[in-house]
C-alpha cells in the first residue's frame, strides 16, 4: 500500500457534531471500510448505506473505488452524512469534472446547522419552566 500513497484521496466531511475521515482508493473493487468494520455492517440500516455511498452512484462508479473511513461524533445519520460529504470531496479532488454532478446533487455542500446550546436558568436552548403566578 505504500507505493500507492500518491494515488490516494483524503478528504473530510462533516454534520453536526460527527467528522469523517474518508480516503479514496482508485482501482478498487467496490469495498467500503467503516472504522475497521465492513460498510453495511458499521451503517447497519439500507438507509445509511444509501446515503453515505450516495456520491458513488451519482457519478456512476460504485466499483471504481474502495473507501476507507474514520468517523466519530454524531449519531448514526450524522455519521453516514458525513461520509458523504468526504466522499464527494473526494470523489472531486479526483475528477473535478464530477463537481457539476456532484453540486446539483446539493452533496459538496456542507449542512451548516448545529445543536443550538442550552442556556441557564432553562431546562433546554428554547424551552423554559412552567410559569406559576401564584
């Protein structure tokens, strides 16, 4: 694998609080690795695998590539969102002729919303205690 260094893309997605690490491997059979663990199992539902391998399929290389990822933060879909988004940019930085695809597909695009924080004197950011007048 060290002679193949120069050909590999990293690049980072991120959502909400989860960050992924993707690294594209071209010439490769199609495999996806998900924190040591195989694609599908780590993202255990068919939805999560349909979003995160969503690049792929948009510029029609599902076998082209394998995928290396490291993720954390988040939960489940924030996750699989993030894979996502490092993929595209991946997926970019090897072909720039794939943004078109990719941009209308709103999938270079990092989704901006956060938790917002709590605040004191509230038991969450916008709801407050019961008010008693008397």
């Amino acid at each position: 694998m060290a002679n193949q260094t120069q050909n590999v893309f990293v690049t980072v997605g991120r959502r909400k609080t989860a960050s992924a690490r993707v690294r594209l491997l071209p010439g490769g059979s199609g495999k996806i690795t998900v924190n040591d663990k195989e694609g599908d199992v780590y993202l255990y539902d068919a939805a999560l695998v349909s979003i995160a391998t969503k690049p792929l399929r948009t510029v029609e290389t599902e076998e082209q590539f394998d995928v290396i990822v490291r993720v954390a933060g988040g939960g489940p879909f924030g996750q699989a969102v993030a894979i996502s988004h490092g993929l595209a940019r991946a997926l970019e930085k090897f072909n720039p002729e794939w943004r078109i695809a990719l941009k209308k597909a709103g999938l270079l695009t990092r989704d901006p919303r956060e938790r917002e924080r709590k605040k004191s004197g509230q038991p969450g950011a916008r709801k407050r205690f019961q008010f008693s007048k008397r």
